[in-house]
C-alpha cells in the first residue's frame, strides 16, 4: 500500500516528463536557433524573417567574416587575458581583504568593513570613475579593465561570511604549531575554502568576461578593445555590416552574423561552468545562511 | 597572449589625486568642465550676421544626370580616368586624431590596414581615430567632453546639449577661415551648397564643417520592382490612400509569408495629409508636425492599414536590420525608407539578378498630390578642437580633401580604397571586395563629405531611376522649418519626447488605444517641453526676421 502511495502513478509521471521537457525545450531552443542561424544560408535565412531552426546547408561565411581581419582573434586574446588575469587578482586581492576582515582581534576590521559597505550603497557614477581612470594613467591601457573593478565589496563580504565561520580551533592550533597569519591563510583557510573560492571566481570571471562599458570609455585605441565590445558594435549597430554611407557589396547577412558573434560569446565561459558545478551549491549557499 | 598597450607608472600622488577628483566631482555633482558654462551667447541675431561660406560648385567632373540645388548627380558609370583633385598633401606630418561613431564592424587597425596606412600615406599625416559604435558614441562623447580629453577632430551628435557653449569653450571659431568667399582657398568645401552650412553656425560663428546628406535621406516607400512584376503591377503609382490601400492589398500574400509593408508607413500618410516635416513656422509662429489635427487621419489609416493585416505582425517587435532581410528576402515588398537604404539594399542582394528597387511618389490622401519631407540636412558636423596641435588651415585642408567629389581619384581612393585589394574594376565601375567593405570602414566619412552621387557600379538602371523619382518630388519637398534654428530644449528633450510619442503611436496603430488618446499625448508632450521649443525657435526666428 505504501510504496503504491509514494510512487507517482504513470499519468502524474508523464506530465512531469512532459513539464520538464517543454522547459528544456524552452532553454534550449533558442540556443539551437542561435547556432543553426549563424550556420544557415543567406536565403533562408532572409525567407524566414531572421530566425532558423534547421538550417538546410552548413556554411561559415559569417564565422569567416567574424574572423576576418584578425580583430575578433585578437579581442578574443584580450579577452582571455583580462578574465584570467583579472579572475586571479581579484581573488587574490578579495580574499585576502575578507580573511582580514574576518579576523576578531584586527583592530582596523570595523572601518574597513564600512568602507566596503560604503562601496556597495554608492557608486561613484561614470564621469568621476573615468576621472580617477585618468588621473591614475591608465586609459588607453588594458589594466583599466581590471584594476577600477578587481575588489566587489558584495564578494568580499561573501567570503568574510565563510571565513568567518571556519572553526576558530583549526586557526589556533595553527597558530600554536608556529604559523604566521600568512601560512595560516595558505594552508589552511584557502584549501578549506576551495567551494566559495570557485563560486566567487565564477562571478568575477562572469564579470571580467562581458564587461564591455568601461573598454568603451577607457579604451580610445580600438586594438585593445575585448570581445565583447567588438562584437557589441556587429550587434547592437543597426546597420549592415561594413556598410558606409554608400553601401558596398553582397555580405553574410546580418543575422548570421550576430548569431555566430552570440556563439562565439557565450562558449568560452559556458565551457568554464562544468569545472566548478560541484562546488557551485555549496558556495552559493555560503552567503546566504551564515551572517 | 596579445600585446598589451604600455600601462603608465601610477604613483602614490597621482593615485591619491585621482580619489580626490573623483570625490570633488562625486560630492558637488559638477563634471570639470568649468569652461563650458552656458554664456547665453547663441542668438540667432549673431548667428545670422555670419555671412555663409560662397558655393561654388567643382566643374571637374561631370555627371550624366544633372544636379539641380535640390537633385542630386546622377553617374551612370564611374568616369574612365578620374581627376587627381588635390597636388599637395594637407597633413603637417603630425598625428591628427580623431573621434567618431562607425556605422558597421570594427575595422583592422592602422598597422593591419593597407587602407589606413595609404590614408596616413596621402593625408602626410598619420590619422588616429577613436570609434564607438553608433549606440555608445553619445556616452563616449559625453565623457571624453567632460573629461577633458577632446581629440583634433570631433564628430558631434547633433542630440549635444549645450552645443553653442560646448563649441564655444573647447573649439576653433572658422568664421574667418571660411565665411563668404574665404572658403574658396578650399575648393571641395565651397563645393559644399551653402544650406549646409547653415548647421555649423553658433554663437555667431561658424564652429565646424558640415557632413551633408539632405536629398539622400529623404525617405519614401521603396519597393521590390521584381515582386510586383510577378504580380503583373508596373511602375505604380496610386492616386490616393484608398489606391494605395488597395495596392497594398494586392500584394499581400500572408499564406505565403508575404507582406506588403515592413512596418506601418505613418510618416508616408502623413506626408499624403501635408503633415509638416517636423516643424514648420507660418507668420513666426511655430508647429509641430505631432499637433496638427491630420495626425489623427494619418493614426487613423495606419490603423486601418494595420488591421487589414499588410504589416508584418512582427513589425514593431523588428529592429531595422530585421526588416532589411524581409525587404531582401521578400517577405515585405514595401520599405519607407531613403535614397542611402536603396543602394544598400542592392548591396545586400541575395534575390539574383532580377532583383529590382524603385520608389513610389506621394499622393494626397484624397487624390491630387502630397508633400514629401525633405531629409535631414545634416549626418553631424565635425568641430576642431582648440587644445590641438595642429594649425586650423592643416585641419581645414584635411576636411577639404575629405570633401573631394564623386568623380575625383580621391574620392574613389577614399570610399573604394586601392585597387586590387580593396575593389576590381569591371569596366571603369569599382566593385569593392570584401576586404575592401572591412578595411575602408575606418569612418572618413564622418569628418567631411561631398553629397552623395547617385550610383550603383554596375547598374546604371539605379542612378536613372533615383534620379527620375528626385526630380519628380523635388519641387513638393516640405523643408523642416527648425533647421538652423537653436533650441536649448529641443536639444535636452527632443529625442524622449518623441520616441514617448512614437509608443503611443504604435499602440493606436495596433488598435490597443483609441485614436483619440493621441491629443492627450500631444498635449503631454507639449507641457513637457514642446511649449517651451516652439517659444525658443519663434524668438530664434524673430531675432532672424529682425536682421
């Protein structure tokens, strides 16, 4: 009687078969009109109005295009460059505040700590960030995508949280063996704090990976600028690619395009989520219960 | 890993110096641009004092159709040996930079571009050109304004606010370089008629160069010549609104996924009542085009047009490229756009060789004949900045060059590139390569042109039918009455408040608001700034009518 009562009648599961599966189909689809549309030919591509869900041939003029001229290739690199380099030192630089910030005895852990609240309730706005951007000499630099946004004060204070609630006996007895607060840090706190680490680097990595504003503000020299606002420009531009005022000659169409730039986009961060799906529940967790 | 741009040395003063900007300009919320305060200094009276660059058109070249002062020239092939304009080179060997918008893809850069490096190579100076996307331009604008960091040459937006103060802090006053017959030291700006100066004038001076379009921007249906053909309908030409209704529904084929119209063509019924073109001014008193009671036969027709289902149903969730490939494909038969769209599209082509456009003239509503708009005059005009290190004859001899006409070798160079690379020539007609399309988008455009050439390599059939369409709506044209006039509101809240009233507009076409919520929303428009326009440009134009 009682396994009769918890097993779902076969009816009850087929519509949560077919519930799930219209959500899937809902999540994936659009992701295989992206692909098929900047994979299908300018012809049918125009006779559907825009959008196709099975191309009837493959062809890769628009990736082609795309990658013409090397400017995509070489966005694509300081893309890369500015998410591993900006993921690590923002990391870096976060953890070290927020192991600080976690620490009882430090004497100057109340101010600080308001002053990253402070940065969380205010944002200084665009013309006075792109003031301090330029006092400080980094416009036309690439560091200017990194550095005015390595520390978040909301990662910060996640990771705080964290720190904050590793057993304090591990740190003393530590402490008692003859480690200094670094070795404490490297040892033992970063290897017990791998889960909120990968989380909080997925979010920076996010973060570094579609910023594209502040390149457009900081950056005059169009060779530094990352992919995203490269692509931003094929996108959002409400013309057709490469054409002047004059209008030039027979492209991929602008669909394709912007589908294959869509692509292009979101692969290399999509392939960065299986590697930290284990640790992604328990580090979102983190924050939310402990205070 | 890419090379990175050399990062500077950050001391801890200059770090500290930055902070403390930021929070000066944090905490009293003005940005550092003390020196463009709004002196009040714009008025008309002084901006109509300004004698007017001399036109004096380049007889060089000469076109197959004639050009009249509203018609364009019309080419029917590239002439076989074009004229080497311009002997010397107008740089002065140093960096001139630059700052645009760019209509298309990001460009290699100079030291990746042939394109580029041939420009640097004839200009004798290098060009360094900071771009933006036409979207982010403004917000770049804006900052770099505000910042302190203007470039030798700027695009400006013509959506600035506070533009005569703006030009008048940061930018040389050319008056003297160019007013009357001054301008003829440069041959190709004389060349430019002299209604488009009229949008560089400010403060009582003339504070840039004009990038002219006009005539090229008028926008009128275009339509698929080859699709109606099918249908057995040649060159059409309805008499009415109740004819072009019909005409539309002729060649509607939803089961086919087939529309007349790519989007609901308000402004083209408009245009059928004498609607104004934007603002039009009788006995000093000035309206706008939103407030004349034939807005609501206009809302109205479309409604109508609308639920006799010749829209693409998507029309209003469609972007412009988004209706470009239903015009390509033949989904939509029917575009209202203008003379610039009409080469694009055959530049976009996927329908074959069959594949035909034209443009249809306005009737009145009820029969007789309508009133076309005139397009904008002006793309931007581009200023010169008077922190640069160059001398304004070296800037204006730049803009000059950029200004050489259809028809010349530089004109050829600079919107073709070299040949070989950029274009092959069939017959004396270049037709670019796609190399070409992606290196010579560099945005040279924008910082002076000649008026375009009706054109189409390849195609003389295109220039003949442009020209023809012009010369039937040229001596209807409705000319926006506000042009040239400055309004400090228009500047601030023009473009809201309009596309708060385009919303409107396409709910009352889709039928989910009354046509009659249209006046609440005009009187809306009115109070929040529409008043306020209407009393800037009527004192604006007083101060004129008093010269």
């Amino acid at each position: 009687m009682s396994r009769r009562r918890d097993a779902p009648s076969w009816p009850m599961r087929a519509f949560k078969g077919l519930v799930l599966l219209v959500f899937c189909a809902l999540v994936v689809l659009p992701f295989v009109g992206v692909v098929s549309t900047s994979v299908a030919p300018d012809r049918q591509i125009n006779e559907a109005g825009g959008l196709v869900l099975l191309p009837d041939s493959v062809h890769l003029d628009a990736y082609r295009s795309l990658f013409a001229g090397g400017v995509v290739t070489r966005a694509l690199g300081i893309s890369v460059f500015v998410t591993v380099v900006g993921t690590f030192a923002s990391l870096t630089v976060s953890a070290l505040l927020a192991y600080a910030l976690s620490r009882p005895h430090f004497s100057a852990r109340r101010p600080l700590l308001l002053v990253v609240l402070f940065s969380m309730l205010f944002s200084p706005g665009m013309i006075p960030l792109y003031l301090v951007v330029k006092q400080v000499g980094l416009l036309d630099s690439v560091w200017a995508l990194i550095v005015p946004t390595m520390v978040s004060g909301f990662n910060v204070i996640v990771l705080r949280s964290f720190f904050a609630g590793l057993p304090g006996e591990i740190i003393e007895s530590a402490r008692i063996d003859g480690a200094g607060e670094l070795r404490i840090f490297g040892s033992i706190v970063l290897p017990l704090s791998r889960a909120v680490l990968s989380v909080i680097g997925l979010f920076y990595a996010v973060g570094y990976w579609n910023a594209f504003f502040n390149a457009m503000l900081y950056l005059n020299d169009s060779t530094a600028w990352p992919l995203q606002l490269v692509l931003r420009t094929y996108v959002v531009n409400d013309t057709q690619l490469g054409s002047a005022d004059l209008g030039t000659e027979q492209l991929p169409p602008q669909a394709a395009i912007q589908m294959a730039i869509l692509v292009v986009s979101i692969v290399p961060i999509l392939l960065v989520y299986p590697f930290l799906q284990r640790h992604f529940t328990k580090g979102v967790l983190t924050g939310a219960v402990k205070g | 890993m890419p090379s990175m741009p050399p990062m500077q040395r950050i001391s801890r003063r200059t770090f500290l110096g930055g902070g403390l900007t930021a929070a000066a300009v944090t905490v009293t919320g003005a940005p550092l641009l003390t020196a463009c305060g709004s002196s009040g200094a714009d008025t008309s009276a002084a901006n109509l004092a300004v004698t007017l660059p001399t036109y004096k058109r380049y007889a060089g070249v000469a076109p197959d159709l004639p050009a009249t002062d509203r018609v364009l020239a019309g080419f029917l092939r590239y002439p076989a040996h074009p004229v080497r304009a311009i002997s010397e080179k107008p740089g002065d060997g140093k960096p001139i930079s630059f700052l645009t918008n760019i209509p298309g893809a990001i460009p290699p850069a100079a030291g990746r571009n042939p394109f580029w490096q041939a420009v640097n190579e004839r200009l004798g100076s290098p060009l360094t050109i900071s771009m933006a996307s036409n979207d982010d331009y403004p917000k770049k604008f804006a900052t770099q304004v505000a910042g302190g960091d203007l470039p030798d040459l700027v695009n400006i937006p013509p959506t600035t606010v506070e533009l005569p103060a703006l030009l008048k802090a940061k930018c040389h006053d050319l008056t003297r370089y160019l007013s009357g017959d001054a301008v003829a030291k440069y041959p190709f700006l004389a060349n430019i008629p002299t209604e488009y100066w009229k949008g560089c004038v400010f403060n009582g001076g003339i504070y840039g160069v004009p990038v002219p379009r006009g005539m090229s921007r008028t926008s009128l249906p275009l339509y698929r010549v080859d699709l109606l053909a099918a249908k057995g309908i040649k060159r059409p030409a309805p008499a009415s609104f109740a004819e072009f209704l019909d005409l539309c529904k002729e060649v509607n084929d939803p089961k086919r996924h087939r529309w007349a119209w790519t989007k609901p063509p308000t402004d083209y019924v408009r245009q059928m009542l004498g609607i104004a073109n934007n603002w039009a001014q009788h006995g000093g008193k000035f309206t706008s085009k939103y407030e004349q009671e034939a807005n609501l036969e206009a809302l109205e027709a479309t409604r109508r047009m609308v639920a006799a289902g010749v829209v693409n149903p998507d029309a209003f969730s469609a972007d412009a490229s988004a209706r470009k490939q239903w015009f390509n494909g033949g989904v939509a038969v029917f575009d209202l756009d203008s003379f610039v769209a009409w080469n694009q599209y055959y530049a976009t082509n996927t329908a074959g060789d069959a594949f035909a456009v034209d443009m249809l003239d306005v009737p009145g509503y009820s029969g007789g004949q309508g009133k076309p708009w005139m397009g904008a005059a002006l793309n931007n005009i581009t200023a010169f900045a008077k922190s640069a290190k160059h001398s304004v004859e070296t800037m204006l001899a730049v803009a000059n060059w950029m200004a050489a006409p259809f028809g010349t070798e530089e004109y050829l160079f600079r919107k073709y590139g070299l040949a070989g690379r950029h274009y092959t020539l069939e017959g004396t007609d270049p037709v670019p390569t796609k190399t070409g399309v992606v290196e010579t988008g560099i945005g040279l455009q924008y910082v002076c042109d000649a008026d375009m050439a009706l054109y189409w390599a390849g195609k003389p059939d295109v220039a003949k039918r442009q020209h023809a369409i012009q010369q039937t709506i040229a001596p209807r044209l409705l000319f926006d009455d506000s042009y040239g006039l400055y309004s400090e509101t228009m500047s601030r809240k023009y473009a809201q408040l309009s596309a708060v009233l385009l919303d409107v507009e396409n709910q009352i076409v889709q039928g989910r608001r009354p046509v009659s919520s249209w006046k609440d929303a005009v009187k809306s428009f009115l109070s929040q700034g529409g008043e306020q326009m209407r009393t800037e440009l009527a004192k604006a134009h007083a101060d004129a009518a008093r010269r």
